[in-house]
C-alpha cells in the first residue's frame, strides 16, 4: 500500500497497462501492497476491454472486495478539495490522471503514471512520482526479481508498445 516512503501510491491506467499486458500485474502488489486507483482509471479500463485490450480483465482479479485479500483498490474523488483540484487540472488530461493527480494532491500519495502531460502537472505540483520504469526499478531493489528478469519484463512492454527511454534497467540503477 505504500511507496518507499511509508505513503500510499495511485495508478492511472499505463502503469497498471503495461504490468498487465505482459502477464506482472502481480509484481506492483509485491513493490506497493496495496494499490490504488480512481474510478475515473477503472472505468478506462472497462473501456479498454471492449477493444483489444483482453489483458485487462486481470485487473478485476485482484481487486479489494474485502473478502477475498485484493490488493488493488478503487477510490472516487472524495469531498470539495479533491473536486476542485480535479477541475483545475489541464483540460488536455484524461479524467484518470486528473483525478489521480487530485487523489494524490490531496491526500499525499504517490501517483504512477508514464503519462507525459500528467508528469509535468505532478512535477509542477510537487508531488511524489513514478512510472513503468521507476516500478521496475523498485522491483530489481527490492529484490521481487532479479536484474535480466526485470529486463525481460521491459523487453516484452516494449513489445506490447510501451515506449521506454532505455534498453537496460542498469542504466537507471546506477544513477
């Protein structure tokens, strides 16, 4: 449920995406616990299981109905900062990362995207922020996988067309 530093973290939809796609939806659980997302990224996602993206349905799997030990969970905006936030986000960001970005504004989280336009608004606000790339580096740190595993991982997102600026995982460890 939380990000290095103790604090809950939020998805958008790429993050979640890219680890489903290539069958790892499993690997966030093992870096974050528990794992938020909005309803806005839910309901992107349903929509995404009308296209091609069959992938998807492993989201439902691990949802948090509190019965069956879940660790992705849904979250709405909640109460008039939230609102306000959400509505003072860039008009060019989809309704899942600008709640996310209001979520995590609000109440302190971290918030996952690989979203470019949501990056420069969470940078811009000061928020706690990380991607595809920075999960996989959590991965290789906290020892859910090893380094070439990790890599192989990158390699099939980029198969699956996630666009990454690097080939190799070390690349980033080192810095």
């Amino acid at each position: 449920m939380s990000d290095a530093l103790g604090a809950p973290a939020i998805s958008n939809t790429t993050v979640i995406s890219n680890f489903a796609a290539i069958g790892e939806l499993d690997a966030l659980c093992k870096v974050y616990g528990q794992l938020f997302l909005s309803t806005h990224v839910y309901e992107e996602i349903r929509a995404g299981l009308e296209g091609a993206y069959r992938f998807l349905e492993a989201v439902d799997q691990v949802l948090d109905p509190p019965n069956t030990g879940g660790w992705l969970r849904l979250t709405g905006l909640e109460g008039q900062n939230e609102l306000r936030y959400f509505r003072e986000c860039p008009l060019s960001l989809h309704a899942g990362e600008a709640s996310c970005i209001a979520i995590a504004r609000q109440r302190g989280w971290m918030l996952l995207t690989d979203d470019r336009a949501a990056r420069a608004e969470a940078r811009r606000l000061g928020l706690r922020l990380s991607g595809t790339l920075g999960t996989l580096v959590q991965v290789v740190e906290r020892s859910v996988a090893p380094m070439d595993v990790a890599n192989e991982w990158l390699r099939r997102m980029v198969n699956q067309r996630y666009r990454s600026p690097v080939s190799d995982l070390s690349e980033l460890l080192e810095r």
